[in-house]
C-alpha cells in the first residue's frame, strides 16, 4: 500500500450529520442570496481574502450557473 493510499484510508469520512449540515448551510445561502436580489441588495463576500460588496443578483446569477 502507497502513502497516498494510506492517508485516504485515515482520512475522516464525512458523516451524515456533517452532510446534513453542509446540505443545511448550502440552502440558507442560497436563500440569503435569493432574498436579497429580489429586495435589490448587496452583500459583503470574501474576494481572495479581501471584503467585497457584491450585488445580490449578481451572486444569484453566479449561483445559478453552478447549479
């Protein structure tokens, strides 16, 4: 067995409380985005680790081609 075969072996597995999770904070961000377009607003992202006030619809459209 590789080294590069061992660490996948150790590495944690996500579990489903840990999916559920992340499934949880996927939509309540969308939600966020979603809200907001529709009420005209904008939101501060992190931008290669500078704040950037971004407009929402802007993001929703990001948001949608990823989908």
């Amino acid at each position: 067995m590789n080294k590069q075969s061992e660490m996948e072996l150790n590495k944690p597995q996500p579990t489903e409380l840990f999916s559920k999770i992340l499934e949880g904070i996927k939509k309540a961000s969308r939600k966020l985005v979603e809200e907001s377009a529709a009420q005209g607003l904008s939101l501060v992202i992190s931008v290669n680790g500078e704040a950037k006030d971004v407009p929402a619809e802007q993001l929703l459209s990001q948001v949608s081609e990823k989908k």
